[in-house]
C-alpha cells in the first residue's frame, strides 16, 4: 500500500488538517476529518442530515482556498456519522477550473490506496461500493427459494443438515425459517467444538439464550402507534437467519447491511487511550451509552434486545479466540456491530 502520497503539491505529506467543525450550506454540522487539506470557510454535503449532523454517505464538497487554491476544488466521497468519521477510507476527487487534476481513494491522512487495495479491505469496499451505487449503502439480497445449507468444519465429517426453504414470504414463514435455523445450531457446535464438549454445551446454551430474546426483540421493536408492523418483524428474524447461516458455513464476510460506523466512531473516540484495557473499557462506555439512548426509545424491546446481544456476543467470541483478554476483546467487537445494527433498525422509519 502505497502510503504518504502527495498529491499535486497541494498536500503536506503525512500531515492532516483535522478537528474542525464546518457548517455545509444545507445546514449540516461536520466534524472535518483527518484530510490532508485544511477545514474549509464553507462546505457542502449531499448525503442526509440527523439532528443537524451529516451522516450516512455523501460527498463533502468544498475549494481550497484555505490552501491558497480558490479555483481548486475538491469533492471527498465519505461516510459520517454524527457529524464524524465512521469509515477510515474516503475517495477524493480534484478538478481546477473544471478540469479533473486527481481521483482516487485514500486512507485519513491523505495515505493513497490503490483501488484493487481498497477493494481487498472490507471497510473500504463497503465505501467503495456505496459510491459505485449513489451513495447508497449496501442491502441484502433477496432470500432465495433454496437458501444455503451450512456445512460442518473440515475437521470432522458430520452429517449435511437440510433447513427446507418457507413456502412463501409472510411473517410466519420467517419465524419458522429463524427457528429452524436455530435448530441446527447444537449439530454444528458439538462438530465445530467436537474436542471441547464444555466450550459447545456453553455456546449452545448462549445461542439458545439469543434466539429466545430475539424473537421477544423483534416483536417488540416492530410495535409502532399501536400496530405490529410486519415488514418491521420480517426483517429482524431474516437477517440473523442469514448471519447463523453464514456463520455455520464459517464465512468471515460481515453480512449486516451496516457501515460499521458506530464502530469506526468508537475507535475514533477512543483512539488516545494509553494500554488495551483501557483501549477497551473505552469502547464499552460508547456501547453502553448507545445501549442507554435505545432503552430510553424502546424499554420493553430493548430489555430483550440487549440480552440477546450479550447472548450473542459471549456465545460467539469462541469460534475465533479461545480465552482471555483475545476472547474478551472479540466479544465486544461482536457486540458492537449487533448493537450498531439494532441501533439502525430502532431508527428506520418501517411503514407497515
């Protein structure tokens, strides 16, 4: 990776012009990120505002006078959060007088990536495809007919299970599809785990925790004016079908339709800690704070929906560390992005 790049003698190699905050025309506040140019007088966002802060993705759009460049400007393709940075990967593009000098995606600090690098870093493919998309976040796709049966580890030659696809797309279809799902999680974890009959029988007893607070979640979270929005309850259940099912098929790719802002944010506000720990118990004060905003929207969802994430989580955390601080650390990253997705869901406006 191509790092310090300078770009058309209006750079400062390695040095960001961050800490700022900028008023767009739109009446947008953004927190001006580590760019390799200086905050702008007035600026412009093209993406969404959120109780007066940019977020979501769009393009940040202002001259470089502050540079000494007035005819210059510049347009950053990024994603906010808050008025702040949720994504460490962002794509420039120059023009003077109209004429394109530079485009291209870059890291904070104005470190140049090439787009097969930014391609190969899921933080930076997810931009990437968003832009190639109108700033449209990534979806999912459309459950299939057949959905995808998991197969056990190659350590051990256990039975293919069949999880037979809904016969069609109501609500109770997607509820007996999210039970079925369940069902094959034991066969996998005694496979997965088949040396360690203590550690399976404890993810287990977590998964089976999660997938009883789920259902009460997504029921509650879907209770709208007095109606049960059924669209709403759907989607909850589809999507961690999809997440068990991707995880039993020992696929590593983040299936959530999120940025993975709130934790790139968290990371952000966190960033000046002086020892892991601390680096951690930082990261853990952002989700409980977050945690708190949603109980205060949505306390009777929430009581379930917070014990299914820590189900989650701590069940989890054993397919990839297997104790100590390693495993403590992966349970909060995993934490973080089902908190960062019910966060998201407590907020969109579900119409039926």
């Amino acid at each position: 990776m191509k790092r310090c790049a300078v770009f058309l003698l209006l750079f400062v190699a390695c040095v960001a012009f961050g800490n700022s905050s900028v008023r767009t025309v739109e009446g947008c506040s953004v927190f001006h990120p580590d760019l390799p140019w200086k905050a702008p007088a007035q600026a412009a966002w093209s993406g969404t505002c959120v109780s007066g802060a940019a977020a979501g993705f769009g393009w940040y759009r202002f001259d470089l006078a502050a540079e000494g460049f007035k005819d210059t400007k510049l347009e950053v393709f990024l994603n906010l959060d808050g008025g702040s940075l949720a994504n460490e990967f962002y794509y420039a593009r120059m023009t003077t007088q109209g004429q394109v000098q530079y485009e291209g995606y870059a890291e904070v600090g104005g470190y140049q990536i090439s787009a097969e690098d930014c391609a190969a870093d899921s933080s930076c493919r997810q931009l990437k495809t968003a832009k190639e998309n109108d700033g449209k976040p990534p979806v999912p796709p459309t459950r299939p007919k057949g959905p995808p049966i998991p197969e056990a580890p190659p350590k051990e030659q256990a039975p293919k299970t069949q999880i037979p696809p809904p016969k069609s797309e109501s609500l109770q279809d997607s509820r007996d599809f999210f039970q079925r799902v369940n069902q094959q999680i034991p066969v996998f974890m005694r496979a997965h785990f088949s040396g360690e009959p203590e550690v399976a029988q404890e993810v287990i007893a977590s998964m089976e925790t999660f997938k009883n607070e789920w259902v009460k979640y997504s029921a509650y979270i879907c209770q709208r004016g007095g109606r049960q929005l059924s669209s709403c309850e759907k989607y909850q259940l589809d999507m961690m079908s999809y997440l068990l099912m991707r995880m039993m098929a020992q696929e590593t790719e983040d299936y959530f339709p999120v940025t993975s802002g709130f934790s790139n944010y968290s990371e952000t506000k966190c960033a000046s800690t002086n020892s892991m720990a601390d680096h951690l118990n930082c990261i853990q004060r952002q989700c409980e704070k977050r945690a708190r905003e949603l109980q205060g929207m949505h306390p009777k969802a929430m009581a379930a929906g917070l014990e299914a994430i820590a189900a989650y989580a701590h069940g989890l955390s054993y397919m990839s560390a297997s104790g100590g601080s390693a495993r403590m650390s992966e349970s909060l990253y995993l934490y973080e992005r089902m908190l960062q997705f019910v966060y998201e869901m407590a907020y969109f406006q579900w119409k039926n």
